[in-house]
C-alpha cells in the first residue's frame, strides 16, 4: 500500500491494494499528467523512467536490465521501447509472481507490440481526478450500491451550486496542474496539447506530426464537440471552418487515431443491450476528451462566460450551453471512475431518430445495469426523467436503477422510483 505521507489516495489505488498481490504484471495506462507516476511509484520498490534519456539509452542496449530487480518494478513511460512489453509478457510466461510488474504508459506505440498481453498483463485505465477524489468525504450516494439495486434509501444534502461545478470544470482534473494558481493552471492546460502534438506524440507514438496546428483544430473541434454525437462530416467541418478544401477521410482518421493513442479522447460507445431487447438504436459514439478543463481551455472558456451561458470555439450544434455539455462531461468523467470499481462499464443510449436518449448506462457484467440522466437544473420536472421511465418500461427489472445528476442541493427519490442526486453527492 501506498506510503508516502504527501501522497493522495486515488480510488485506482483501491484496484491495486485488491489486484496486485496475485498478479504478475499490471499496466496502467492513460493521458500524461493524470498521475500514474506516482500511484505506480508509491508501490515500486525498482523503478527504471523510460522518459529519462539517458535511462532509455541504457535500456535500449540492455534490454533485459528492465526485468532485473527488486519487485515491484516499474517500467514507466515503457511506451517509448515497445520492446520491454514483450519482456514483462515472456517474464509472466516464465513464472513471474504476483506484484512482480508495473508499467505506465501515456500512449499506445505505434506499431504495438508483438503480443497484446492478453491473458498475462491486466491493464487498468486511470482518468483525471473524480469528483469523489477532489472533495474526499462528501459523496453521500454510492454508484456499487445502486448497481446492487438494492434499492436504498437515497439521501444527503450539499451547499455546492452552479459556480462551484463551473469551478471544478476549469480546475482540472490532472492532479499536478489543479494544485497550480489559476493563471499558472491555465497556461499549463493551453500547453498541454501543444506538448501533445508537437512532442509526446513523435517520442511516444513515433508518429510524425506534419502539420501540428491542423491537429490541434481538430482537437478544438472535438472540444466543441463534448456530449454530442456529431459526426465525422461535422467535426470536419468545425475543424477546417474557412479552407476551401477539406481533408479526405483517410487523413482525418489518421488524426483521430493519433489522437485516441495518447489517450487525448475519451469517447463514450454506444450501448446496445445484450439480446437486441431494443431496435433502432444509434451506433455513435459521444465525444468526450480526457478532462473536461481541456476542453474548456481549447474553446476559451473562463467562469464568467460560462456561468453567462456564453459559448467559443468552432461551431457544433448542440442542446443546451457549453456550461451543460462540460458538466456532462464532470459527471461522465466521475462516473466511469466510481463504474470502475464495480467492474462496471460505461456506454450512452440514442435511439436511431434521437426520440429517446440516456446519458450514461452503467453496466454490470451479467448485463444489469443503472440509467443516469445529466442535468444542469436545480429542480426536476416530469419531463427530466421521461427517457429513464422509457427505458425500465422497455427492459424492466435490467434497469437496476435510474438516477438523474444534477446542480441542486438535495438527494431523494422521486415518488416514480427515480434518485434525484446532486452531481457531489455521487460516489463509488
């Protein structure tokens, strides 16, 4: 278990205590700066940094070295020599014990390894700080347990309004640059994808950039993007807005995958229940990018504007404000977090004709799952919880439960069955 007083527990850390004793190898991966690090680091009792140049030459003559050691040993960055995946995967073959690995990666090498690991590295996904992580305590309502449908009581109050959900959408969840003055942090963010394009993906990927500012249009496209479904026709559109001539599909989806391989975009799939229990269901996924800051920070976002329904960036049609996408984007973000503990995934429901749409569909693994609607509201009406009533009328006893998020005060259950639970008040 993690030692270090200055260090903050993640729920991750929780995955690790419970995992790491009786498997071999464990690869964390997810975008620079999310923390894996330190989390790894707190458990390593070797550690050879792959991003150290001079720990990289070293390991690029001597292979082997990366398995020698005391265990745990932490191959961090361990993208940058694909090779050493291949090393802890013949090393796990060979009878390596529990807690014997730990590799970090911010990126996906391109081409990947000779083997996915599959069946000897267990892979764990990290994402930017929950809600549940930054306010420690607070959470008064628990994800596993409405996952149980069990039905519990649904309770629990909070202080927090609208400007304290705009703050944390720009407070980042990168826990480096949310410790930062609110300038410093800024820059930090605007960086962060120059950083991306111009330097991590060549060193991390080795895909050559030509063109870094098209690639970065496009990720304020998908910025812009955040909550919807747009399509592939639209994002293009946002991202070469004036230029006469648009780039073919092949290029644009070279852009995406470089994308998807730092782990820059965080897409939501679409679920599409077990048994084909549902017809015309859309197969679009909804965008979403790593932390929702980033987005705010690409599109120029500041509190104020926000809070004045004031939207930037490139034109992707959408319902609601920018502020009501971000906060989507906080409540996705947590969720998938607290989902990962309970072994659970994360899809959105849309019908082909968009007539009913669910946020978040948090599935078990026998396929039972929980509902969640997102909405930017104090108060919520009838109209608010017509598409969670939809669906347990369509599916029944598959819908666990049903939950709408919001921006009010107050946790309860709606005389319909439906928990009303206030964004902060959600937990693992």
């Amino acid at each position: 278990m993690p030692g270090s007083p200055s260090y903050r527990r993640r729920l991750i850390d929780d995955d690790l205590d419970d995992l790491i004793e009786s498997l071999p190898a464990i690869a964390i991966d997810g975008p620079r700066a999310v923390g894996k690090t330190r989390t790894a680091a707190e458990r390593a009792r070797t550690s050879y940094r792959l991003d150290d140049p001079e720990q990289l030459e070293i390991a690029r003559a001597a292979p082997t070295r990366l398995t020698e050691g005391t265990p745990p040993i932490l191959i961090d960055e361990w993208q940058r020599l694909p090779q050493a995946w291949d090393l802890v995967r013949r090393a796990v073959d060979a009878g390596a014990p529990g807690g014997s690995f730990l590799l970090a990666g911010s990126a996906l090498p391109v081409p990947p390894p000779t083997h996915s690991g599959a069946g000897r590295i267990v892979r764990l996904r990290m994402r930017p700080l929950s809600l549940a992580e930054r306010e420690p305590g607070v959470a008064t309502v628990s994800l596993s347990a409405l996952l149980d449908g069990t039905g519990s009581p649904i309770g629990g109050e909070t202080d927090w309004g609208l400007e304290a959900y705009a703050h944390e959408i720009l407070a980042s969840g990168f826990p480096g640059i949310r410790a930062l003055p609110e300038r410093s942090r800024r820059l930090q963010l605007e960086g962060y994808v120059d950083r991306l394009v111009e330097r991590d993906l060549p060193d991390d990927t080795g895909v050559a950039v030509r063109r870094p500012a098209a690639l970065r249009r496009w990720v304020t496209a998908y910025a812009a993007a955040s909550s919807t479904t747009a399509s592939w026709e639209t994002i293009r559109d946002a991202a070469t807005a004036g230029e006469s001539e648009k780039p073919a599909r092949k290029t644009a989806s070279g852009y995406r995958d470089a994308l998807e391989h730092v782990w820059l975009l965080d897409d939501v799939p679409a679920w599409i229940p077990s048994g084909n229990r549902l017809r015309e269901l859309g197969q679009a996924s909804k965008h979403q990018l790593a932390d929702p800051a980033l987005a705010a920070t690409l599109l120029g976002a500041r509190e104020s504007t926000l809070l004045a329904g004031g939207s930037s960036g490139p034109p992707v049609a959408r319902d609601g404000t920018l502020l009501g996408a971000l906060f989507e984007s906080l409540a996705t973000l947590s969720v998938r977090v607290y989902a990962a503990r309970s072994d659970a995934r994360v899809g959105h429901l849309r019908t082909s004709r968009g007539r009913q749409e669910v946020d978040l569909i948090v599935e078990r693994a026998d396929g039972d799952v929980v509902a969640v609607e997102v909405k930017l509201a104090r108060e919520i009406r009838d109209d608010d919880v017509r598409h969670l009533n939809w669906l347990r009328s369509a599916l029944g006893d598959v819908v666990r439960d049903r939950v709408i998020l919001t921006t009010g005060t107050r946790a309860y259950r709606r005389g319909d069955g439906v928990a009303v639970v206030p964004l902060i008040l959600l937990g693992p």
